[in-house]
C-alpha cells in the first residue's frame, strides 16, 4: 500500500491503525513509514517545512517544524499536549502539509531543488552573523534573554545582568532582526 493511501485511511478512520489519537501518534506512525521506506517519504520534508514557515534552521524533528509553520498560518501557537482542539488541529496541519509536500515534491529532482533552496537560503543567511554564530544561536540567545527578562525583578536586573532591561529589549530586538534575515 502507497504511502498517501495509508494516510489517508488513517486520517478517515484513525482507531483502526493508532491505539490513541494524539499528534504523537500520529508522527510515530509517519516516522514509521519513513523508515520502512528508506527514509524516502520524508527526505527534504524539514528543508520544505523550514522554507514554508521561514523557519531558521531545520534543527527540531520534522514533527516540531509541522506545529511551528501550523501555528504561523493560524495566528495562534498550537500545542498537541494543551487540549482536544489543539491536538486536533495538530494531526490536521501534520496531514495538510504531508499532502502538500508529497505533491510538491513527488520526485526525487522535486526534493534536490527544495533541499539546494533551503542549503543557498541557510548559507546567505549565515553571512549575517559572525563566524561560527548560527541562526539558532542567536534564537538561543534571544530565548535566553527573554527568560532573564521573565525570572529577574526589576530591582536586581540591572545589578545580576550589567544592563537595564530597556538595554536589552532592545539588543533582543536586533537579534531577533539578524536571525530572520533582514540584517
């Protein structure tokens, strides 16, 4: 049986191939199929997903980028583990964009394009940052910051951190600037 055949009898009737219907689930089962194909199912999915949601790194597995690019196209972060309608809008976008992909890149010169598009992307975007300094690095870092933010009170930030808070809002601005490329 055809790959999207058997995604799209697990999406109609998901109790016949899955014991639970979680995201989960589901990525397992893909991942599954994937596998037993040689890991050709999926070749270039994280390169494609990563240059549908302008993502910075194909980093994360595949399953991550899905809720990343979902949660852009809805305007909303989508977390499989917060609810039954998040879940299910998870298990939805994972199909989605399976299909989409799958049509998209229904040969192997479809998948070598979108993978050589991603590496040239993922290269011009690395003449931004200082050597060795990814786009990761600096979403590292931002993140970092943003939790300093968070954890510190005002009154100790200043003195733990050799800068006001002010300071560096505005430096996590202009990483977050350089790592979506408009530096």
């Amino acid at each position: 049986m055809r790959f999207r055949e058997v995604f799209a009898r697990v999406r109609a009737r998901p109790g016949m191939f899955l014991a639970e219907r979680s995201y989960r689930q589901h990525v397992t089962l893909v991942d599954g199929c994937d596998l037993g194909n040689q890991g050709g199912i999926l070749l270039g999915f994280s390169e494609w997903l990563a240059l549908r949601g302008d993502l910075r790194s194909v980093g994360p597995h595949w399953s991550h980028l899905v809720l990343q690019v979902a949660s852009q196209e809805l305007g909303r972060t989508i977390d499989p583990h917060a609810g039954e309608e998040d879940e299910r809008l998870a298990i939805d976008a994972l199909f989605d964009l399976l299909r989409e992909f799958l049509t998209e890149a229904s040969t192997g010169r479809d998948r070598v394009r979108i993978i050589s598009r991603y590496a040239l992307r993922e290269r011009e975007m690395s003449r931004n940052f200082p050597p060795g300094l990814t786009a990761s690095d600096v979403s590292l870092l931002v993140n970092c910051m943003n939790e300093t933010l968070e954890a510190l009170e005002d009154w100790e930030f200043s003195t733990r951190v050799g800068a006001d808070k002010a300071q560096v809002k505005a430096m996590m601005d202009r990483l977050r600037w350089m790592a979506q490329g408009d530096a």
